[in-house]
C-alpha cells in the first residue's frame, strides 16, 4: 500500500466511532478485572521487544493478543483452529501464520507453540510481513491506523469475517484495555482516536443481516461444514465455546478443510451474534444431536470466566428465548444443553465457569435442570442452597428424607430445614457441613444405596443411580437411562482414572465407595 493521506474520511471516522460506542454503552467495564501486577513485567517486555524487532507499534500488538487469547497461552494447547498461544499462530491447510512466523524468527515450531515470548515475536513478523506486502513504509508504519488491512490479513480470513476481526481490534485501541493476565500481570493500553484506513475492506464491513434472527449479523459457513435441510424436528438448543476467538472461529467456519460449524457466534466483548448457518439447515457442531439441534457458540475459552461477560450472557440468552419460542422448544436444562450433555460426545464445553442458573433466569425458563419422571434424573445437577427453588431443590429433599435425614416436605424450596438436614448429612459422611449441595454432596446423595457390582451389560435401578451420581461428579451428562452400554463404560473409566482407582470398567466397592464419598 502507498503511503496514506494525513487526512480520513468522516465514513470511517463514524463507522468506528459507532462499534466503540456500541462496546463502551453495552460493557461500561474495563476488559478485565485489576490486581496488583507482576513486578518483572514478563509479557509487556515480550510486547516491547517484539515491537522494537519488527516495528509493529506495540499498542496494536497488546490489543491483537488480547482480541485473540486474553493474554493466555493456554499452557500451549491449540484452539479449536489449531492455533497457539497469546497471538494464536495458527497452523491448519489454510492458514499457517505458525509455519511463517517460525521462518521469519527462527524461532523452533515448537518454542513458538509454548513460550509466550517467542509467540509474541512470530505475531509480530507475521503481522510486519503482511505489512510490507501491502506496501507500509517507514512513515505508514508508525501510524497504528495504516495497519488496519494488516490485522484483517492476520485473522487469515476475507470479506465480512475480517473486517468484524480488524474492528474488533481497533475498538480496544479506541477503548484502550487495562487488563489482568492468568499470572497476575498488568497489561495496559491507553485509549486514543482511531480512524483506520480500512482500504478495499470498507466495503466488506458486515453488512448482511439473518433472516432467522435479525438482530444478528450473516456471514455463511462454507457448505463443505453443514448439511442442507434436516432429518429431525429442532427440539434443543446446544450451548458451545469456542475455544478460540470470534472472528477466528467465524473464519474456521468459513474453512472447507474445519469439517464443523455452528449455527450462530456470540463475541465476548459486546455479545454481537453472527449467523453461520441456517436454522433449517444441520451445522456440524454435537455429533449425534446435529440433526436436531440448534448450535450457539460463544468466544473464549472453557478455563478461563472473563471471556463470559453480561453483554454475552444477555445476548445469547435473548437468542435462546428467540429460539424456543419459535420452534417450541421448552425451555429447561433437558433441552438447551452444553456441548458434554449432549449423547455421544466426549466435548467438555461450556465447562464449570459457565453460570447456568444464571443463564436460565436470563432465558427465562426453568432453572431446575430439565427432569425425567422419576424426579431424580437430570442432565447437568446444579448447586442447590439456601433460597434455591424448583426440581432440584425436590430431589435434594427427596434424597434427604430417604436417608434418614429431616429435610421437612419435598416442596422444593430450600429453607432452614432442608439446610439443616444438608449439614448434618456432610458431616456423617466426612463432607465439608456447608449446607451448600455442589457436586460432592450431589454425587453421595445419588450414589447411596446396595454396592451391587455393576458391568457393560447391566441394567435396572441401580444402573441408573450410577449413572446419576457420574453425571453429578464428571459434571457432563452420562446419559441416565438405566443401560450400562458403552459411554457409560467410558464415564466409568474415566471416573476411576481421575480417582487414582483401577480403571477396569466395573464398578465394584472401590468405586461405589469413592462415589458415595462424594469424590
């Protein structure tokens, strides 16, 4: 790219004015909660130097790290894109911004996969190599809105999807970010005018709105990803994370070679939805459960609650609402789900950081847990505690009072003898006597009763309340049917690794025994 006019035009002026003012009105938070910063200043060292290497100015790559990864490396783990650490160097057949930063650093693939320094270095080079082939010299470069189609090249995707990544950027630039990293440092960027030079890419800003929900946005998925039309009538609604950015999940969608999609996208920051895939179509996102089942995902990541704000909360629970009440879908936690409630997967999102009562107050509906008519089986069992109403709150009672304990009526509102009878029941069974029903309380509860040596093959009651009691402690639905087939095998094997137990399959006194304490 030639060197840029001093001056820019209002449009764009305006265009970024209004996305800032839109996050700025809907978040009204800084980015991140404060502490007290990591005095070696680790990562805005990483930031400084490798800035200074390739002259990428360093606001912008704080703010491209933050809009990828929230300052987390994710310990080197990739994202659902295969990508790396704080700057995300992605390595799949279309994008290998990993392969390209390890040419132009010399840094090893594999230093650039887990050391953040060396991650944060690649994003530079990669970010100055596009920078050179548009054309930025010298004077460009140090104006932080001349690197607009730069950043919208480093999301390694076109059109709409880039431009909703450079933007998205910019906005933290605009904003500024005062935020907290995983090891307590202290990243800051100071808020300033931005009025980017966006090039060819004005044009391809979002424009496009859903005809299946019209607040938001469409940008289709490629149909290598989904299935035209459906096989089964939509019954569920099932709640993802994305284990990566928005806007690069928006592009990994838009990759023939990703194989998945989903059928909407909620961003952090703002709670702004895009529309992958038609609802009448089957977006490949929960196996099994494709073909009758609405997907939303929500950028971030399942180990890390900052990247679920309100903004997203409120947005996605209003789609979820929008989405029952069209296609009659009840609104309970036995139809909208999470990804590792629904049969046949071995996914773990949402995770244990996302606030379901919350979100089910937010939709509106029951926040109880969805039951089956024996009143005890549930697809997720949530904390139950003083002032909590509903199913959950009856079986809790029900479990107590069969127990020996005095829990009063199973009205299913938790008062002062239903926490009583909690208390007492954890202190004889060596439970922290909280009065609170987590998972630990949840899993004896459910597990009491005959040890009766269980196998693949097995059926009947007490097969069930096996069952009950691994979906109460895995946190992810086993699949209460009464059958020991094969995924309840897998649950139990996993179960008896995770507890140092022998991890045969079988449930025999060991297990049942670490079951009914809770572990």
């Amino acid at each position: 790219m030639p060197s840029r006019p001093a001056a820019h035009t209002k449009a764009r002026a305006s265009v970024l004015a209004a996305l800032t003012a839109t996050v700025l009105t809907v978040t009204g938070t800084p980015a991140l909660a404060l502490a007290a910063p990591d005095p070696g200043h680790p990562l805005d060292r990483a930031f400084e130097r490798a800035a200074s290497r390739f002259g990428v100015p360093r606001d912008l790559l704080a703010a491209v790290g933050y809009g990828e990864s929230r300052l987390d490396g994710h310990a080197g783990l990739p994202s659902q894109a295969n990508g790396y650490g704080v700057m995300h160097l992605v390595s799949n057949p279309s994008n290998r911004t990993l392969e390209r930063a390890a040419a132009l650093t010399g840094e090893p693939l594999a230093d650039l996969r887990t050391d953040t320094g060396a991650n944060i270095l690649g994003g530079a080079a990669v970010l100055r190599g596009y920078a050179d082939k548009l054309g930025l010299d010298a004077r460009d470069r140090a104006d932080i809105d001349a690197w607009y189609p730069a950043v919208a090249r480093y999301s390694g995707t076109g059109g709409p999807a880039a431009a909703l990544y450079a933007d998205t950027v910019y906005t933290f630039l605009a904003d500024g970010l005062d935020a907290l990293t995983p090891d307590g440092e202290r990243i800051s960027v100071t808020g300033r005018p931005v009025t980017p030079d966006k090039g060819s890419l004005a044009a391809a800003e979002p424009g496009a709105r859903s005809a299946d929900y019209p607040a938001a946005l469409w940008v289709p998925a490629d149909p290598a990803n989904f299935a035209a039309g459906r096989s089964a009538t939509i019954d569920k609604v099932i709640i993802h994370v994305t284990q990566g950015s928005y806007a690069g999940s928006i592009s990994w969608f838009q990759n023939p070679a990703a194989e998945v999609s989903s059928h909407y996208v909620v961003r952090s920051s703002d709670g702004q939805i895009t529309q992958m895939v038609r609802d009448s179509d089957t977006a490949y996102h929960a196996r099994s459960a494709n073909s009758s089942a609405l997907g939303i995902e929500h950028e971030g990541f399942i180990d890390d609650p900052s990247w679920f704000t309100d903004p997203m909360y409120r947005s996605s629970a209003a789609l979820t609402a929008y989405l029952c009440d069209r296609y009659g879908i009840p609104k309970d936690r036995a139809h909208i789900i999470g990804h590792s409630e629904a049969p046949g997967n071995d996914h773990t999102d949402p995770g244990p950081n996302w606030d379901w009562t919350r979100y089910m107050q937010l939709v509106g509906g029951d926040t109880g847990g969805g039951t089956t008519p024996d009143g005890l089986s549930f697809a997720a069992y949530e904390v139950q505690r003083s002032g909590s109403t509903g199913a959950q709150v009856k079986a809790v009672q029900q479990l107590l009072n069969e127990q020996g304990q005095a829990a009063g009526d199973a009205d299913g509102s938790f008062g002062p003898a239903t926490e009583s009878a909690v208390t007492a029941y954890q202190a004889a069974h060596g439970l922290d006597a909280d009065g609170v029903v987590g998972a630990r309380t949840w899993t004896a509860l459910l597990s009491a009763g005959p040890t009766t040596t269980l196998r693949e093959g097995a059926s009947g009651d007490a097969v069930k309340r096996l069952q009950r009691a691994l979906t109460a402690t895995l946190g992810s639905s086993v699949g209460i049917d009464g059958s020991f087939g094969p995924a309840t095998t897998t649950a139990v094997r996993g179960y008896q690794t995770s507890r140092g137990l022998t991890a045969d399959g079988v449930v025999g006194p060991d297990t049942w025994a670490a079951l009914r304490a809770g572990r």
